[in-house]
C-alpha cells in the first residue's frame, strides 16, 4: 500500500498526524506533499499548528463539518 493510501486511511479513522507519526509509522518524510495530494484527491483536511519545544509544526486531520 502507497504511502499516500495509508495517509488517507488514518485520517479517514478520525486520527490527527504530524510529521514525525508520519516518518515513524509510513517512512514518509513528505507528509505536506501526500497531504496535498489528498486534498487535490478531494479530502477536506484541516492543518492545525502546534509548538513543542520552540519549534512549530503541522498536524492534519478531517475538517469536521
């Protein structure tokens, strides 16, 4: 199964994912080019930013709605 296929089934579960889930449990160092991709595929995904030790990163998951 391709990276962007599992991506899409864990939002599809209601799960968040950052970068860092991403790279550990689908080898995606990517994952803002596969969440395009879905986006582009018609998935409504929401970006949220979080900060954790002075650094900010993304985390997506399903717009609720």
């Amino acid at each position: 199964m391709s990276q962007k296929a599992q991506i899409e089934k864990w939002l599809l579960r209601g799960r968040r994912l950052n970068p860092a889930q991403a790279l550990k449990n689908f080898g995606s160092f990517r994952l803002a080019a596969r969440i395009d991709e879905l986006r582009k595929d018609g998935l409504d995904i929401e970006t949220k930013y979080q900060h954790k030790d002075g650094k900010r990163f993304a985390s997506y998951g399903l717009a609720r709605g």
